[in-house]
C-alpha cells in the first residue's frame, strides 16, 4: 500500500537528551524541529492527525559516573514513554511520523516495534552512530543510539523492558553515512558487526534505486521495518542547520527518492526526523527545503 494512502499520525519527540548541550542551560535547537516544520504545514500537507508531543524529563548536564553517558535514567524514561505513545497508533494501523529531537529517539521506536515482533530499521545518517561510553566523546546517546538498540551498551538502555536487543543486527541497513575514517579512527565503525552498511560513496557506486532496493529486498523478510532519518545525511550545502557538520552528504532529491522508494513497501511502519537545529535557520528556509523533501516523499 502506498504511504500516501496511508492515515498518518504526526508525533512530537522534542528531546535532546542525547546531546551535550555547548550552554547547559539552553536546549539544544533541535528540539523546535517539530515547530519548524509544522510551521510550514507538514501536517497539513500530509494530512496527518495531530498526535501531540511526548513530555520530555529534565536535562542534567553532567555525564553519569557510573554509565559515562549523559542522561541515561531520563533517556530510559523518555524512551519507554515514547513507545507508550507509539503503541496505540501501531495499533490502529496508523503510520507514525516521530518528529525529534536528537537521534536517541530511535529506542523508543525500537522498543515499539519489538513489543509486537521482529522488526528491521533502514538508517539513514551521515554517521554510523555506533559508539559506545568508551568509544564515545561527549557521553551523549544520540552518537550511540544503533549501538544501544542493537544490544551494546549500558544495560539500563539496551534492555528496556528486558526486551534486549531491542533490534537485532542483521536487521539493521545503515545507509548513506559518510564518516568512514573517522569512525575507523575513533571507534564507531560498525566492522564486526552483522549490520548492512552501505556508505554513500557505495550507495552512488551502485546505484540510487539498486541499493535502495538491496536494503529493502533485506528488511521485506521481517515483520516491518521503520526509517530513521538524521538530517546531517544530507549533503552540509543543502543542511548546515545540525550539530555535528561534516562535507559532502546526499542531496536533498536523493533522499525523496530513496524515501518514496521505501515508503511504498508495505512493511514499512513508520519513520522518524532527527537533529535538524531549527536555531541555525533564523529565516526557516532550510526547514521549508526540508519539509517540502519530507512531503515529496510520501
């Protein structure tokens, strides 16, 4: 079934609790991507019901002694309610659109899906976000989240609900990131593992459509799959409005095509938008590109 026939359901996850904040005291602006884009009529034009947003715990500055990650218990809490959010639009055989926040958003997308069977997720992000406390730099979830939800990790983040791994590694096709030395270098490549990792240099090498095909020919064998969509896959001309800025990247056509190629199948559930920095966009002309991306799409 296509996903524009779809009823859709809009989804607010303003978190960043995954992030270290450069200002302690000032959120981080990817928490107002959901009211950049709403701002240009993403609901509307997608004819999406109003979900309201998830309430986010306090944000506590300070890395966790113990863990060596930012905010664990309230990412924990965070993430359980968001899938207890989930849960019912699954239900009803709504499509949910999860607008973060930062990209620890996807455990409580994972916790969902695993609640109610075996689940693949197709990840698009300009990096691998396979790190671990050791390996990690800030502490922050949202550079770990692929590894949490595959099992590695502080045990209070990978087995939510005793449910881990929330996704198992074969069930998981990182596609698109474009981090490869530094990921080597500093420990978040994905190398051991038994995750499908197509970087964009290997995506273009074979093909827009042949790739995204491959991945998705991988994850038509599960129950369903969902999509997870870091804005800093995008290419830095196109989305300099993130956190963590890196040249090159996907342009902005290529990821509404590689979304509108994933959106038809019908095992794909849902999709989430992460880490676009709506404080770097005083004029909203990115979030208008970027919605417009989003909507082209489906």
């Amino acid at each position: 079934m296509p996903a524009m026939h779809r009823a859709l359901s809009l989804l607010d996850a303003p978190t960043d609790l995954g992030l270290r904040r450069p200002d302690p005291s000032r959120p981080v602006g990817c928490v107002r991507l959901p009211e950049a884009l709403r701002a240009h009529g993403i609901a509307e034009r997608l004819g999406a019901r109003d979900e309201g947003a998830v309430p986010v715990p306090p944000y506590d500055p300070r890395k966790d002694p113990d863990l060596g990650v930012l905010n664990p218990r309230a990412v924990a809490f965070f993430s359980i309610t968001l899938a207890n959010h989930l849960s019912p639009i699954l239900d009803a055989h709504r499509f949910p659109i999860v607008l973060g926040g930062d990209c620890s958003i996807t455990l409580g997308a994972s916790l969902a899906l695993r609640r109610r069977g075996r689940y693949g997720m197709l990840f698009l992000d300009g990096h691998t976000d396979f790190y671990t406390p050791a390996t990690s730099g800030t502490g922050g979830v949202a550079g770990m989240d692929l590894a949490i939800i595959c099992g590695r990790g502080p045990e209070l983040l990978t087995d939510l609900e005793g449910r881990a791994p929330l996704l198992r590694e074969s069930d998981a096709v990182l596609f698109g990131h474009r981090d490869v030395e530094e990921s080597q270098t500093y420990g978040g490549t994905t190398t051991g593992s038994a995750i499908t990792d197509w970087t964009l240099d290997a995506i273009r090498e074979r093909g827009l459509y042949d790739a995204t095909r491959a991945a998705l020919m991988q994850l038509a064998v599960l129950d369903g799959f969902w999509i997870h969509v870091d804005a800093d896959v995008l290419d830095d001309d196109e989305m300099p409005a993130v956190d963590s800025r890196q040249p090159g990247g996907m342009r902005m056509a290529e990821l509404t095509e590689i979304l509108k190629y994933a959106l038809a199948s019908p095992k794909c559930v849902g999709l989430d938008l992460a880490i676009f920095d709506a404080d770097q966009d005083p004029d909203g002309s990115i979030a208008g590109r970027l919605t417009d991306a989003i909507v082209d799409a489906f």
